[in-house]
C-alpha cells in the first residue's frame, strides 16, 4: 500500500497502512469516550472507519450537530436493544416528542407502560452501556437483507426497503442484536452513558445531549398542548395509513397524487373551520389573534387563510405584520458575535408598536408604519381606523410574547401557534425530524423566492434556531390552539426541488454532511406531481404558485 498522510489536529501524521479512527484518538479520548465521530475530508464518519488515503481529519464531539445525531441514533438502538432483551417479541415505535426527547411508544395494545417496565428497561440499558459491547457493521444485499427482516418479523422494515435505491443494507451487530438505524452508530455500547429515560404515558421519553445545550441534557419541560398535537397527528396518518414513508408512497402509487393531496389539504381545512369557530364564539372578547411559530410554519400563508375563513363569518380582520416595527438598522441590538440580532424582541420598537395597537383597539384614527428593508428605517404607511369587533391579526416570531403586547390585555388577546407536527417515520426504529422538514420548506423557499443558494440557507440555520429556542418555544404553551402545518405529501412534492438544491453543494463544503443528511431522507420518497396542489396550500408558500404572493 502506498503512503499516505492524515492531518489531525493541525498535526500531519503519515501511514503505509489503513487505520481507524478510533486508533487516532489520544489514550484520554478512547478512555473518556467524548469523541463521538469524525469527519474524513469534510464527510462524517464513524470511529470504526478504516482510512487508506489523505485525509484532513476533524474529530466530533456532543456539542456538534453531527454527532449528535449519531449519539441519539446509538441511544435508540440500545433501547431498541434493551427491550429486545428485557421483552422480546414486543414492538416498540419511536418518535421525536416534547422538551427535544424521543418518544418510545408500545405497539402492543395490551402491554402498557409502567414504573416496573421503566426500572426494568434502564437497569437492562446499565448492563448493555457498562458491558461495552462492539457495534459491528455488516454490510448485506438487500435480498439478503429481506430475508432477515422476514424473519424477525420487521414488517415495516420490508416495506421502506422496496424504496431504498441502494443494493446493500449495513445491519449493526451487537452481542446478537441485528438493527438497521440510517445512521452510522457509535463503536460500542460504552459510548452511550448520557441519557435519561422517564415514564410519561402512554410510554416512555428518551433525554440525550443536545449540541445547542454544549452537549449536555436539557432540562425537562412539559409541553402538554404540544404533545397532544402530536398525538392526533400520529393517530390520524395511522387511520388514513400514512404514517411511515412506505405508507405515503404506497398512496401516491395506488390511488394518485391528486387524492392523497386533497386528503391532507382538507385536514388543514377543518382545522381552520375549528379554529374560526372558536374565535366566532368568542369574538366580542378577541381585539387581537396572535400568531407565532418557527421558521418556515407556514405562518403567512395561514394568516392569509385564517383571514378568509374569518371573512366567511362576518368577521373583518386587519393583518398587521410585526416586521413594519423593526428599529432602524443602526439601533439594532447586536448578537453574541457582533451581527445584527434580528431574532431578538428588541429589534422590535415595543413601545411604538403597543401604542399604534391600543389606538386602533380604542377605535382611534392610526397612521401604521412600514419598514423599508432598502432603506433601513421605518417609512409612513396605511392610515387606518377599527370597526367595532374587527379584531388584529399580527403575525411574527414573537406574537405570543407578552412582552410584545404588553399593553393589550391577556382577556382580549386569542393566541395561536402554528408549526409541522409530523409523526412520520422511515420504520418502527426511524422517525422523521421535524426540524429537518422546516430546513427543506426553507430551502426550496429561499431560492425560489429569494435566489439564495442552499448553502447560505444551511449557513444562517444554527442562528434561526438559536432565536426558535430562545424567542419561540418557551411561549407555545401559552396559546389558545396549536395549527399543525405538515403536509404528508409534502416531503414528495418538494423532494424534486431540494434534491437539486442539495446536490449541487460540493463534496468540500462545511454544509455538505447536512446535505447529505437531507438528501438522504429524501431519497426514500416516490416523485409526486404537485400540480394539483391548490393555490391557497401552505405548500404554494415554499414552492410556489400561492393566490396570497402579491397579498
């Protein structure tokens, strides 16, 4: 074998034989067992990969997003792992769920979740993290492969497989336990001693690392509103039979695009006749309806919707959006590096803000402001004067901040969250991330409507969910109705726009294991004709073609 050179650490090291990664580690690193993976030539691999060639080597630890996701990919295996063990035979399903944990849920109608299944499985889990077990890859057909889950019994598995456009499959192996996880794993059981696993019925929530938190656990926080909306986002895919991939595609494919679109844009449609009638029946007490989500919810789209439903009824709403009262660019306040912080409330002028609210509540003749983002600064714009009972819908990150409409009453004010709550999963053992869903609906939208290349969308992502979890999050639990925004078509209707996007970020650029991470999602969706998506969908929001673009 020839020579070749690794760079590590700023230090060049030369081999004429392949090494793994883990054989680089400092003897304090292999003990510690806080290096989680690496990336070889910007592509993140596992400690157990052999390198043959020159590479620049960057190792990864819990505060980075990469490993991160391994380490909860490794942390879902082992449960999987323990349950195997502990009950074998029963069926388990794991979710993304409140406070950034992972739900398991039990298949199995008649076994329940209970504090003697929780000690059993954790004390099951101690055993397999201290017996520091290898995780062994192995690398199959996929012929082969569908034997195995046949005769494990991993129906849904079988089913995904049909769509993987791979040959092979890479199992990992650990004292017996065969598992399939779409991931590369951590090199043994040792690796994964930082977790919490806690009762929270039906089942039971998974805490792990988080790279936001400097690769520590958060604090647990209830989130009841939230977690019933995923609840009924799951039990409605399962009924309809779109609640894995597989699931989806077997739809478009026997019944068509055109079907399975009207089917969800009408679950949006009945949330909205809910949500009008619940603001009808309290209209005389409504002055403001408050809407609030991450990026990328479809936040504008719905409020031109909810405007129409509103106008259905006889109700006149104003939209007043809360962009027009940003400060002028030069009193911006500054983030932790520096750069205008334009997540932050105080980009915001409040004050001004509050009092243009309370004279158009108090029935006041009010000149409103708009921002100009070409100049900076805020210029005069719509003269305006209240009905009585026209209530104000403000639309913003920030609209369910007490803080931003300190002066309105609690009693007047009608608050809604809005995000993608999916509960769609690859298999029993793979959920979709729901953050990874926003990241594609933002990409598509960025280039389509603002010519922004995928990797100035990847680039700015860290900082927009910085703002999520700090401006966003800690407030959706005070709203009067949470709008589930996810499409279960969407992923295959967007999927030929992002696909192209993603590609074209080269092998060498820091964004290109996202885009590997997202291509590699989206590659296990059928192609679907989005010609029959209406104009007024959320969806026109990110692809475009919406009725509400020149709104």
């Amino acid at each position: 074998m020839q020579v070749f050179h690794i760079t590590i650490n700023g230090e060049t090291r030369t081999f004429d034989h392949k090494i793994p990664l883990l054989e680089l580690l400092s003897p304090e690193q292999k003990a510690q067992k806080n290096i989680i993976a690496a990336k070889v030539n910007n592509r993140v691999r596992e400690l157990a990969y052999e390198i043959y060639y020159d590479a620049n080597v960057e190792l990864l630890d819990l505060k980075d997003h990469e490993a991160m996701k391994m380490y909860e990919a490794s942390l879902r295996y082992l449960v999987a792992m323990a349950f195997n063990h502990a009950y074998p035979g029963l069926k388990i399903r794991f979710a993304y769920n409140i406070s950034r944990c992972v739900s398991v849920h039990i298949l199995d109608p008649n076994v329940h979740a209970t504090t003697a299944m929780l000690i059993k499985i954790n004390h099951e889990l101690e055993s397999i993290v201290k017996a520091d077990y290898p995780l062994k890859r192995i690398v199959v057909p996929n012929e082969e492969a569908a034997k195995i889950y046949a005769e494990r019994g991993f129906a849904d598995k079988l089913d995904i497989l049909a769509y993987r456009p791979e040959k092979t499959v890479h199992f990992y192996e650990c004292d017996g336990y065969l598992d399939y996880m779409y991931s590369h794993l951590v090199p043994s059981t040792g690796y994964v001693h930082d977790y919490k696993i806690r009762l929270y019925a039906p089942g039971f929530l998974l805490q792990y690392p988080r790279c936001e938190c400097g690769g520590t656990i958060p604090e647990f926080e209830d989130a009841p509103t939230f977690g019933r909306t995923l609840k009924e986002s799951h039990d409605w895919a399962k009924v309809v039979g779109i609640s894995t991939v597989a699931g989806i595609n077997e739809e478009i494919k026997n019944n068509g695009s055109a079907e399975l679109i009207n089917v969800c844009e009408d679950r949006h449609n009945r949330q909205l006749v809910e949500l009008g009638q619940l603001i009808e029946d309290n209209i005389r007490d409504v002055r403001m309806i408050c809407i609030a989500g991450p990026s990328s919810s479809g936040k504008t789209t719905f409020a031109n919707r909810l405007r129409i439903e509103l106008l259905s009824r006889g109700i006149k709403p104003i939209r007043i959006s809360t962009d027009d009262y940003y400060k002028s660019r030069e009193d911006t306040p500054l983030d932790a590096d520096g750069k205008p912080d334009y997540e932050s409330l105080h980009a915001i002028d409040i004050d001004f803000f509050n009092e243009n609210m309370l004279s158009l509540i108090n029935g006041e003749e009010t000149d409103l402001p708009k921002f100009d983002f070409t100049l900076g600064h805020r210029v005069v714009g719509r003269h305006l004067k209240l009905e009585k009972d026209q209530p104000i819908i403000i639309e913003g990150i920030h609209a369910l901040n007490e803080n931003l409409t300190f002066q309105i009453p609690k009693s007047e004010k009608f608050k809604i969250f809005i995000s993608p709550q999916a509960q769609i999963n690859l298999d029993d053992h793979n959920p979709l991330s729901l953050t990874d869903i926003r990241l594609l609906r933002r990409l598509v939208r960025d280039k389509k409507f603002r010519g922004s290349p995928a990797e100035e969308t990847l680039e700015m992502w860290p900082r927009v969910r910085a703002g999520e979890f700090k401006w966003i999050y800690p407030y959706q639990e005070g709203s009067d109705y949470v709008f589930n925004s996810f499409l279960p078509y969407e992923m295959a209707a967007m999927k030929k726009y992002a696909m192209p996007l993603l590609q074209a970020i080269p092998a060498d650029s820091p964004y290109y294991p996202d885009a590997a991470r997202l291509m590699g999602m989206l590659k296990y969706f059928i192609d679907m004709d989005d010609k029959w998506v209406p104009s007024n969908s959320l969806m026109r929001e990110f692809i475009g073609g919406s009725c509400y673009a020149d709104v």
